[in-house]
C-alpha cells in the first residue's frame, strides 16, 4: 500500500501525523509521507488518517 498527500489541497491541520506519525510528517506547514510503502504495521492508522482527512488530501494506492 502506498499513500500520496496533495500539498496543494492540504491545509496543515496535522491530524495525520497525529493519528499515523509513522507514515506522516510535517514539511513547511504540509504533511508529506515519510515513505513511498506505508509499513504493514502502519496500514491501518493510515487508512484512518485518510478517511479522516478533512479536505480529502490524502490517497490511498492498494
């Protein structure tokens, strides 16, 4: 599983760094993935982080 953040659509509210630190950081006031392979043991904060995402800024690659 991969997962991609739009840094155009993103507003830095970092509740995906929050709720997956181990695949999301914060960069100049956006969140970026730390890796292009989310961590099988990291899939499913990540998924939540995604659903969660208040402007949808987050994709998910299966």
């Amino acid at each position: 599983m991969k997962v991609k953040v739009d840094a155009d659509a993103c507003t830095g509210c970092e509740l995906c760094v929050d709720t997956s630190p181990e695949v999301f950081e914060m960069k100049d006031g956006t969140a970026t993935a730390k890796t292009d392979a989310v961590p099988p043991a990291a899939e499913a904060s990540a998924r939540e982080a995604a659903e969660n995402c208040p402007v949808e800024a987050i994709k998910i690659e299966e």
